[in-house]
C-alpha cells in the first residue's frame, strides 16, 4: 500500500485470485485517500517476472518452497524482511542453521541474486494504517553495495521511513531478532505494534 | 554520573586508587552543572558490601575472574550492562555457550542473586555528556518480577531513559545484540554514539 503511490507494485500469489483480491483491497485503501496507486495482482511467477525487486513478504516456513517454485530471479534484487521466530510464553528468535532467514535465501538464490534484508521490523498493522504517519528506523542489509542503494532508496521512499545501512548480509540476524525483541516489548509492557528508532 | 544525582553510587575497581579517581572526576563534573553527588570509590569487595544494587559494568572477559574474587553477592541485585561483542571489518555478536553475558553471570552466581540485564545500549559517551539530555531506552530483562521493577525505577530515575520491560533472563541475547547492531548503524552512517527509542 505505502509503496504504491510512488512504485509499480505486483503483488504475486501461489493463487491469482488471492493476488487480485490484496490487489482491489490495496487501491481501494490508497485511493480512498486522494492517493495515487499503481498496482496489479499476478501469480507468484508473473510477479517475479515483472518486477526489478522482490521483496519476500512470506513466512520463514515458505522461503525453501517458494523459492524452489520460481524461476528468473538471477539478475533481480531480491529483499528478505522475514524473521524466523517462535512464540512461547515469549517470542524466541529461531534462525536456521545459517545463520538468518536472509543468508538461506542467498543460499537457495543464484549466486548472482542481490540479496538485501529489509523492512524486517515494521508491524504490518503500522504498514496497512495508511492515514497514520510513520516514524521508524528500517536497517537494511547487504553485500552489493548497487542493490542495498536501491533497497535504501526504496525504503526511503515511504514518507515517515528512515533507511539505515546495517552491513552485510552476515549481520542480518541482528536485524532479524529485533523483531521478536519488539514483539516481547509489546507484550511486557502493553504496547501494540511497536517500531524503532534511532537515535 | 548519572546516577549519582538521585543515589548514593559506590564505584568499585580491582585497583582503589583507580576507583577514587573515577570518583573524584564524577563529583567535579556532576556538581560543576550544580546537581548534587554523592559517590565514593573502593575496592570491588567493599563496593558489593554496601551496596543493595550491583552494576558489573565491565569487560565481558572479566566476568569470570571478576564474579571468583567476590563474595556476599547472595542477595543483591546485580545488573548485568555487559555486551560480548567482537569487531571484525563490522561489529559482531558473539554470545558465550549460556547464550548471553546475563546467563553467564546468573551461571557464575548463586541462584538466589537476582540478576537482570540493562543499560546495554546506550552509549558511554552519552551517559558522559551530563550536559546533553538523553532520550534513549533501556530494554531490561530478568526473572524475578520484584527485582526487575527496582532495577527498571533505577533507568527511570536518570532523566530522558525510559525503561522497557523485554522479558526473562533468556532473552537478554536479544537486548545484548542490540549493540553491535548499533554501533554497526553508527559506523555504515558516519554517526556517533547511536542509541534506541522504541515507538
């Protein structure tokens, strides 16, 4: 929604139907408010085909299958925001063995891939409230310094969003355990979709 | 410094000249801007004897030989600030095999020291520009419900920290690795002594 008034957005689904219905709810939300939106619904390969960047907006348990599932993403900047965590009496940061959910998607990418961590630690509910201005810290990591100046930029170009360059894509589980940090913030101190800042 | 203000610091050291002189600097620089102190320096042993709260603010690799040479630490609270971290081209986390410095202290203790982690990501030379207002958080974690609200009015009581509670002992990793990731931001954004705010 925040990315659609500045970017062509595709949204892609395992079900097109799926797509097409975030599709109409998401122009729907940014036109109601005099926005401009740009925005289609295709299936997940469609969309990887369309598109320069993909963000992996998936659960950590679908990285493996959705990735095994698409082909052409070889020279596309590719952008992990998923956190693999876990919730017991508290929320448990939980990375596979290695390291981060953003270094197994490199590991499953072609090595030519561009893969950045980004957009890991702001709530969704905090995306989707549209008429709420934001005030967050996104850190960004990654290798490619070409593809993390995209994904910075990109980042910035959601009004009220800071982007931070956090290194490489080795230290994206710093960035990936703040969000179960976040969560436990929440929920000790009853707070909803809390955020960061720096400063 | 910052402490000294509200509560009757002691600061210990291996070495009590050195802890005097410390001292001696924070009384100067705290009644300079007209506040009041009240501190004295002495050895570690004689600062755990009269204090009812313990800030280990020391080296990680002085955990161990620091926790050996003391005794009566049975019934204090004892603060945990410290952060295992080492620096490469970036900064790194580097937990000990307990998962964090907090579980390695509450290891190396007896089990009815109640121990929390805090003040792990605010900058020395914030808490040492006494002149400069603060407007940072300061996750606490611990397991005992009663010795975390003392430690958490503690961060309450120096002006412009807010106090959050994160969650148990197990989770201080997550606080701790806050760090690096900090002072990574610091070092890949050309700033200077980066903190947190949640929001």
């Amino acid at each position: 929604m925040r990315l659609s008034s500045n970017h062509e957005v595709v949204i892609g689904s395992r079900e097109q139907d799926k797509a097409a219905e975030s599709c109409t709810t998401c122009y729907a939300t940014v036109t109601k408010l005099g926005l401009p939106c740009t925005v289609s619904g295709l299936s997940n390969q469609d969309a990887v085909d369309r598109s320069d960047i993909v963000i992996l907006a998936i659960p950590f348990r679908h990285i493996e299958p959705t990735l095994a599932s698409l082909t052409g993403l070889d020279d596309k900047i590719v952008v992990s925001p998923i956190n693999p965590i876990e919730k017991k009496e508290y929320f448990i940061y939980t990375p596979p063995s290695e390291g981060s959910a953003a270094l197994l998607v490199k590991k499953l990418l072609p090595p030519r891939t561009r893969v950045c961590s980004a957009f890991n630690t702001v709530a969704a509910n905090k995306w989707k409230a549209l008429a709420e201005e934001l005030d967050f810290a996104v850190p960004v990591c990654g290798d490619d310094p070409g593809a993390k100046a995209v994904v910075m930029d990109l980042v910035r170009s959601i009004p009220g969003v800071k982007a931070y360059d956090a290194g490489p894509l080795a230290v994206s589980s710093m960035v990936e355990c703040l969000t179960p940090l976040l969560l436990n913030i929440a929920r000790f101190n009853k707070m909803r979709d809390v955020g960061i800042q720096f400063r």
